[in-house]
C-alpha cells in the first residue's frame, strides 16, 4: 500500500484522498454515489439474516428494490426511526373555559375534552391512537390527500410505547 509521502509528483497511482476531492467545478453523477446501502430484492430475501444484523445491530438504514428499482422499501430500526423522528414534536394548546378543557394539536387538526387538562390529554390520547391506527391501515388513501403531511408525526406516535405517549405532548 502506497502512503501519500510516498507518492511521486506526475506518477497516477489511481489513488484519490478524501482531501482532495473538489466538486464545486467538476460534474458528478450524484445517483451514483447513494447514501445508503442498498441490495436487490432477490438478494435481500436470501441473506436476511445478514441483512438484519446490519440494519438492528450495526444501526446501518437499507434500501431494497425490486423491478429494476421502480419499487423500493427503507429498513430501519424502529429505534433509530423515533430518535430521527424527535423533530417532529407534539405542541398542545390548551384551552380552560368555566371547567371544561380543550386540548388541541393543530398540525393534525385534533381536539380532545376534559374536566381538566389531563382529563383532555388522555381523550385526546385515544382519538390520536385511533386515528394512528386508521392511517396506517389506509396509508394509500391518506397519502393522496392533504393528511399525507400527518405521516411523520403519527410514525413517531405510533412507534413510541404507549406507556409514554403522553410524555411526547410539550408543555402548555
């Protein structure tokens, strides 16, 4: 292996260091380069294992594409997909009028009521886990209407223990 002292001036070696690399000129076919592994579906299917441990122990994301990557499916570890969902955050406004209380999550257009705020807060919970659940039983159907911005949101819900939904609620 030749070291970057040893290389002499005028003599290619094919060898490039991350260093030198300057694209602002030049032109590169960034599809060339992905950012992500990604394996055929034929393939995927026959070393699962492998690819397994590399998506939950290694934390390594992977695409599999199938019909010459017309189609194509992200692997993550649920973990990792909550952690890079946190941005996503559920921002309540909360409303106390005469001994009733609304809570509202206006980025998914949702109410829940109650005597008090936790009382809100949990009708809320399971008006959210219901429509959760209905999402992404019909995503094709929300993905071609103006909730398919909801997706995000509702992925981070859905993937955190229920035992700790209402501690992704912020703050009033």
């Amino acid at each position: 292996m030749t070291s970057r002292g040893d290389c002499r001036p005028g003599v290619d070696y094919g060898l490039v260091y991350f260093d030198q690399l300057d694209y602002s000129e030049a032109e590169v076919e960034t599809e060339l380069i992905p950012a992500l592994p990604s394996l055929d579906f034929s393939r995927a299917k026959g070393t699962l294992s492998d690819v397994m441990t590399r998506v939950v122990h290694e934390h390594r994301p992977s695409v599999v594409s199938r019909h010459r990557g017309k189609e194509q499916m992200l692997l993550v570890r649920t973990d990792d997909l909550a952690r890079y969902l946190d941005a996503f955050g559920f921002d309540l406004e909360v409303v106390d009028d005469q001994g009733e209380v609304t809570v509202a999550l206006p980025k998914l257009g949702m109410l829940g009521f109650g005597a008090n705020r936790d009382e809100a807060i949990d009708d809320l919970l399971v008006e959210l886990r219901a429509y959760a659940a209905d999402y992404f039983e019909r995503t094709s159907f929300y993905a071609a209407t103006d909730r398919s911005e909801h997706a995000p949101w509702l992925l981070r819900f859905a993937l955190t223990p229920h035992a700790e939904q209402r501690a992704l609620f912020a703050p009033a």
